[in-house]
C-alpha cells in the first residue's frame, strides 16, 4: 500500500524507514529543503541505534523517498500518517501550527477514500478541527480519521514502532479499522479497537 508519512524528524523517519521496510511505498513530506535532501541521501536528522542502516536501505532500494512537495507526497496514498514531533513550550504546551499548516497544504490533494492517521501528540479534539480543516479544502473526501498515542523513545524507536508497548487505534467510523487493517497487521500484536477521542 502507498503511504504518506507527514512531519520527517524523529518519529516520522523512524515510521517512514520501517514501514517501508515492511513492504510498503512510502513518501515522506516535510517542509525543511535541507532536512529533505539529506534524508534522501540516506541521512537521518538524529542519531537512533539502527536507523542509518534501515533508512538508507529503504532510500536506496526505492521503497522510500522525501520532498517538499505536500500534494506530491499525498497523492494516491492510502493512508496519511501525521508524526511531527509536536514541540512544547516551558509550559507543557503545544504548538500545533506546523500541523494545521500542513494538513491544509495536503488536504486538497487527498483521495477521496484516503485515511489521515495522527500519531503526532495533540490535545484532545485537535483530530475533529483537522477534519474540518481537510473537508473545507476537499468537500468530497470521506476516508476517516484515526489516531494512536505515540509510543516511540529515543534509543527504543525502531523496536516501538514495529511493537507499540500502547497498541489502541482509535477512530469513529468502522470503514477506518478495515481500511487501517494492512498497515495495522504489519505489528505483531493486537491491536485495541476505541474511540478516536478515547485514543
């Protein structure tokens, strides 16, 4: 299946870089120029044990590639997984700007059946205003929402993403699990079924 991974730091190359090894085709998108060139040369922004290997495997066997190019990247996806690594202020805060910006970027070019699947931390709520912000932009998309906590550590990323210690998808709509259900079954463990609200 074709995804794209939004948001390409910590959490989001550990995502690209695994689900393309698993098989997939995956396109990552972020809006830093020079983080994306050297991603495409194989190159992480931070050190995770494994995850050079993994990456330049994945960008050298063509499973995996990243741009600037938010409609691109979107374009016949499945699923869209939303992983910014949301930053914080002194305050324990978010600042959810970067995320709103490119799910508007995004949101015209979405397929009608595409599943946006937020794994970035966002209060609660955030997942129904990003709804509205994508069927503003692109009235005839129904694909769904989904979302799961983050479960990545640094030093553990790979291992956390292929086994999440907190496996719970959430989401309103059933069709979302079905659609989910490739990705999904690519970890080996069971998966727990909620309320996108709940998750």
């Amino acid at each position: 299946m074709k995804i794209a991974v939004v948001g390409c730091w910590h959490q989001g190359v550990v995502g690209a870089a695994c689900l393309a090894d698993l098989g997939h085709a995956v396109a990552g998108y972020d809006a830093d120029a020079a983080r994306v060139a050297k991603l495409n040369e194989g190159k992480p922004p931070l050190f995770e044990p494994g995850l050079d290997e993994l990456l330049k495997k994945s960008v050298n066997s063509g499973a995996l590639c990243f741009s600037t190019d938010a409609a691109g990247a979107v374009r016949g996806a499945s699923v869209v997984m939303v992983m910014h690594d949301t930053p914080v202020d002194e305050n324990d805060r978010s600042d959810l700007s970067i995320i709103f910006s490119d799910v508007k970027a995004m949101a015209p070019s979405l397929g009608t059946e595409t599943v946006v699947y937020v794994t970035a931390q966002v209060p609660v709520g955030t997942c129904d205003e990003l709804a509205s912000v994508i069927r503003a932009a692109n009235p005839a998309w129904r694909g769904g929402m989904a979302y799961s906590p983050e479960n990545l550590r640094l030093g553990q990323a790979i291992e956390r993403f292929l086994r999440p210690p907190l496996p719970a998808v959430g989401a309103d709509d059933p069709a979302v699990f079905v659609r989910l259900k490739p990705l999904l079954d690519c970890c080996p463990v069971p998966w727990k079924q909620v309320g996108l609200r709940t998750a």
